[in-house]
C-alpha cells in the first residue's frame, strides 16, 4: 500500500483499513505458528502498512485541533 493511496482516504476508511490490516497480520501469524506461512515477508509489510495508516490517522487527528 502506498502512502498517497492512504492520503486520499477518509478518517472512517482509514479505520476500517486498519481494521482489515489486524486482522490479515493475526491471520499471518496464525498460519506462521502452524507452519503454512507461504510468503514470510508478507508479515513485514503489513506491520508497515499498520504503521502507516496510523501514522495519518494521527496527522488527521492533530490537524482537526
């Protein structure tokens, strides 16, 4: 996910996106811990992802004050 493709999103997509992204690492982390994790660099990138969606979450937060 690319960080202009996060900067059009609106706060509730954003936290839905989020959302969608915990819930995809919890499921990585599963098949990581039982053994059928195909691609174990898909972990690093949705931590990333994570990070960066609420990194603008925050950026919009501090904004509205």
């Amino acid at each position: 996910m690319k960080a202009s493709e996060i900067k059009e999103m609106t706060a509730n997509e954003l936290q839905e996106k989020l959302k969608d992204l915990k819930q995809e690492l919890f499921n990585l982390r599963f098949q990581h811990a039982v053994n059928q994790l195909d691609n174990p660099m898909r972990m690093k990138a949705v931590k990333r992802d994570i990070a960066r969606v609420k990194t603008f979450i925050r950026k919009q937060e501090s904004s509205a004050e």
